[in-house]
C-alpha cells in the first residue's frame, strides 16, 4: 500500500514523451558541435575545444519559437555564453598566477548563475535558466591557462556562435513550425528571493561541498539543474531524472574514453551524443543524459586529459552532491510564482 504513492512519480520518471519532430533540430545542434570541433582537429588546436563547444551550444536555444525570435533568442543566449566563457577563462587565467585563488569560482558562478537566471526569465529563454553560463564558467575556469588565452577563447567562442547562428537560418525550412509565438513577459516570473534562494544559495552551497572532492562546477550545474521547474513537483522529478541519467552515464563515459579512442572519433562520436541529446532532453530528461553526460565528459577530456577513472568518479560523486542541495533547498522553500501580468 504505501508503495502505491511513488508509482505515479516513477511513472513520470521513465516517461518517454512522444516524437515531436525533433530530428533536424538534433542535426542542427550535432553539426553546429561537430564542425568547429573539426576545424580545430584540422587546425592541432583541439585544446580550445571547451570554448568552441560552449559557443556551440547557442544552437540549442530557441527551438520552440519561430525563426526571428529564435534568432533573437540566440544572439542573446550567445552573448551569454561568449561572456560565460570569458569570465571562466579570466578565473584560470588567475589561478594560474596566483595559487589558491581557485576557490573564487564558487562566488562568482553563484552571481553569475543568479543574474543569467534573472535575464533568461525575463527574455523567455527556452531552455530557461542559467545551466549552459554557469557550466561554461565553470568548465572553462578548470582548465589551466594564461593571459594569451583570453583573445583565444573570445574569438573561437564567437566564431562558433555566428556558425550556430548561420545554421539556424540555413535549417529552418527543415524544423516543424511551432503552433504559436509566446507573448512577452514584462519581467521575472519569480520574486527576487526566489533566485537568491535556489540560485546563489545552491550554486554557493554545491560548489563549496563539492570542492574538497571534485570539480565543483558538476556540482554546481547539478544543484542549477532542477530551478527552472515552474514547481516543487518538477524540480524533484528533474532532480530524480539528472541523477539517474548521469549514474548511467559515466559509465558509457567509462567504456568509451577508456578505449582511449583518436580524437577525431571522440568527435564523431560527440555529434552523435548531441544529436540523442536533443532527441530527448524534451521527451525525458533521464534519457537525455544517458547522451549529455559521455558528451560532456567526452569533450572535458578532449580540451584537458586527466585520468578516466578520476574524471567520472568525480562527475559522479559532484552530481550527488548538487542534486541533494537541491533537493534540500526544494523541500524548506516555499516561494510562489509571481504573477507575470504584475
């Protein structure tokens, strides 16, 4: 009998949603990863592959949207990233030259995760929330560099913006029509303590915890993950959803990197792991990490080899601690949704 509460949430859990047309989006998002990556294999320069990754990304915002709103949407979701990867990169530049400041990436992800929030509910950003900015901070502050770095990541992650941008206009004709154009909003649907609370509070909290153990940037896009739920509902199941999804899925990481496969097959296999990705992250989002997690380690690894081993244990272990700040954080607060016409 009491058994019988959880089934409906299980339920939801493994419910794989319907086709909904998907698949040139998922070719879009595939070649717009696929093809800066392979310029930068042409190139020898594969070790900026996180800042042409990240400009990438641009390519999956938008998609429910018609052409010139998406298009909007994206060069604004674009400027983000290109300053996501900027202020990551300036955090390694930093703790290169001055050991013991890379504790400073913690702060800094907390307001920056807190005012992209803000911005991408405001503009209506789809997907909303700060998980992409946040992930580019952080991913690109734990890579060693140096000051000749920053020109470097400004202009491979806007290159491979404005080849996002170009694909989007050019793949168009391809994508089904979306039913309607959302209406405006006049500003964030959440009042600021929301924000505070679930952004800068959980950020902060995850990124702390998990810098004894990790890289605390997974943990802090786990604990980001979950927010952009209109409800408590939907940030548990996300929650549930994000840990399951990446439990499996540094173990296909596992077998695939420690094949120590060439590089230019880790990018094949990349474009394919975007393409499933986009293929589910709407339909269940469990599912969607089973792609989004061997591609996240996949492209981790190409920009900065570490051991394998090291590198998914340590996704694996931060991903628990962001999802149960977040689940924490979920259960004591109790803020209610604005309403978005005051």
């Amino acid at each position: 009998m009491s058994s019988r509460p959880l089934l409906p949430h299980l339920r939801r859990m493994v419910h794989v949603g319907p086709y909904g047309g998907e698949l040139p989006v998922a070719l879009r998002a595939a070649t717009s990863v696929a093809v800066p990556m392979l310029v930068l294999w042409a190139t020898g320069h594969l070790e900026w592959s996180l800042y042409a990754t990240f400009g990438a990304f641009t390519s999956l915002f938008g998609r429910t949207v018609p052409i010139r709103p998406r298009l909007v949407s994206q060069v604004q979701a674009g400027a983000v990233l290109v300053a996501s990867v900027l202020a990551g990169t300036l955090l390694a530049v930093l703790g290169s030259a001055v050991p013991g400041t890379g504790w400073l990436v913690v702060p800094v992800a907390a307001l920056w995760a807190t005012g992209v929030a803000i911005v991408s509910h405001r503009l209506r950003w789809h997907p909303p929330g700060p998980l992409f900015p946040v992930f580019a901070l952080g991913a690109c502050s734990s890579v060693p560099a140096g000051p000749e770095q920053l020109p470097v990541a400004l202009a491979v992650a806007v290159a491979a913006v404005l080849f996002a941008l170009v694909l989007t206009a050019c793949f168009t004709r391809f994508e089904p029509a979306p039913a309607l154009t959302p209406t405006p909003a006049p500003g964030p649907e959440w009042p600021l303590s929301h924000y505070l609370v679930r952004y800068a509070a959980g950020v902060a909290v995850a990124g702390a915890v998990a810098t004894a153990v990790g890289h605390p940037y997974w943990a802090m896009v786990a604990a980001v993950v979950p927010m952009s739920a209109p409800d408590a509902s939907g940030r548990l199941l996300r929650a549930a959803q994000r840990l399951a999804g990446t439990l499996v899925g540094v173990v296909i990481a596992w077998v695939l990197l420690a094949a120590a496969p060439p590089p230019l097959v880790v990018i094949a296999v990349a474009a394919l792991l975007q393409a499933g990705a986009e293929l589910y992250v709407g339909r269940n989002y469990a599912v969607a990490m089973l792609f989004i997690t061997p591609l996240a380690l996949s492209m981790t690894h190409l920009a900065h080899p570490v051991p394998v081993s090291g590198l998914v244990s340590d996704r694996a272990i931060d991903t628990v601690v962001g999802v149960a700040v977040a689940v924490v954080i979920t259960l004591l607060t109790h803020e209610r949704r604005q309403d978005a016409e005051g």
